[in-house]
C-alpha cells in the first residue's frame, strides 16, 4: 500500500527569534488529509500555517525592519 503524500508551504518562526520563514515541503499525509509533520522538522520552530502547494509568499510581517545596526551606521 503506497503512502499519500502532499506539497505544502509551512509558515513559521524560530525559537528563538523574530523573523517569519517559510519552506515547502512534501509531507505523508494521514486517510484524512491531514499532511503528518515529522517531530525533527517541528524541532525548534513555532508553525504558524500550513498551506497546500508551492505558495508564493509576496510579503511578510518584518520584511522592511531594519536592524539597529544598520541603522547606527547609515
């Protein structure tokens, strides 16, 4: 019996810090639908979303702040 699998993009920050980041993976998912994320790729991340396919993502919250130093120097 083969295995369903889906793409999806996920959508999450790091543990420790700010910065929203997103990957698209393919992922087994369960005879509901629901895509099955292994606990190493959950591992240090807070996921925020999980949209199916290859999403494009535009613009995203923190994409325009610039850091401290980069300010104290220009």
């Amino acid at each position: 019996m083969s295995r369903r699998q889906r793409k999806v993009t996920i959508i999450y920050y790091q543990d420790d810090g700010l910065e929203l980041h997103h990957k698209v993976r393919t992922f087994e998912q369960n005879i509901e639908g629901r895509v099955i994320i292994p606990p190493e790729f959950k591992e240090g991340k807070s996921i925020i979303a999980v949209c199916d396919g290859e999403v494009e993502v535009l613009n995203k919250i923190g994409d325009r702040i610039l850091s401290v130093d980069y300010i104290a120097y220009n």
